[in-house]
C-alpha cells in the first residue's frame, strides 16, 4: 500500500502541479505565439520604463502610469512592518522629476511575466545606484526583488502596481557590479 501510494504521488502530482504554472517568460513549457508576444511587450515596456526613471523622463511615465498607481517601496511589510514608502502617481512622478536625476542606473533582470489576458504580472530584479549628494551616504550599488502589475488598456500597457518584496539590499562593489 506504501509503495502504491507513493508511485502515484510521484507520477501524479508533478503533472497536476504542471498543468496550475501560469505561462511566464521563465516557465518550461512552450507559450503559445501570441502569448510570445505579449511577454515580450511588457518585458520591453518595464525596460523602457526604468529607463524613463533615470532620464526623468515625467512625459513618458505620466502616459505609463495609472491613475490610481502605487508604488511600495521596502520590504518591511512583508515582516508586519511597515514600507519605507508608498508613493502614488503624483509623488513618484515628483521624485523622479527632480535634477539631477535620483538614479544613476536602474536594470532589470531575472524578470518573469504570468499573463492573465491583458493582465501581466511581473517578478524579478532591479539593481540600481542612487546618484549621490553632498549630503547623503554612498550607498553604492543595491537591488529590490519585486512584484508589479500591469494591464493593458486601449492598446497600450500601463503599470499598476510595484512592491518590493525583498530589499533594499546592499550590493558589495566589485568589479563585476561596478559601474
């Protein structure tokens, strides 16, 4: 009987675990061309968005943005802490406006997409550097994991949502995260 039962948990459950994964950029089975499409659009979409972040580019991101955005900065929350800061639209389009520009760099990687019709979900990485003042700390090169949302809306793709959901982390300087 032990036996029995654990041939069918082996060849059962990995199947039926399989068939719940949603299609993802980084999932092992194949995605259908459209579905191709999609993931690529928004990876595309949050490259381009990031780079507006360090251009300051507020044109670009008022577009890109919802109305009701949020972004939740910190991974206190995840602790029953609080986050080091929500910013809505308005207050994230003000820090990012400001000159000279809060970041040097911010790139992405390790980014999956799970798609849910023209509803993307988006895991992954960003490392970036603050740009430094005469007053702050050299906080050097550092990273978030995060979680955000998109939908696409007459055609194009708006963020909905960021949270942080570990960070931010400090990146030892090396020459390999050196910039």
């Amino acid at each position: 009987m032990r036996t029995w039962l654990v041939f069918l948990l082996v060849t059962i459950l990995p199947s039926a675990v399989s068939a719940q994964q949603p299609q993802s950029a980084g999932a092992q089975d194949a995605v259908s061309p459209s579905d191709a499409a999609k993931i690529a659009e928004v990876i595309a979409f949050e490259k381009e968005m990031e780079a507006a972040v360090v251009r300051g580019d507020v044109k670009f991101l008022d577009r890109a943005l919802s109305a009701d955005f949020l972004f939740t900065h910190g991974d206190g929350w995840t602790a029953g802490g609080a986050p080091l800061r929500v910013d809505t639209k308005q207050t994230w389009l003000a820090y990012v406006s400001q000159q000279p520009s809060p970041y040097v760099y911010r790139e992405l990687d390790s980014v999956q997409v799970e798609l849910h019709g023209d509803i993307a979900i988006t895991y992954g990485r960003y490392r970036y550097q603050p740009r430094q003042n005469s007053s702050s700390v050299n906080s050097g090169h550092l990273y978030v994991w995060f979680e955000r949302v998109y939908a696409k809306r007459n055609g194009q793709w708006q963020h909905l949502s960021h949270r942080t959901v570990r960070g931010p982390v400090r990146e030892e300087d090396s020459p390999k995260s050196a910039r």
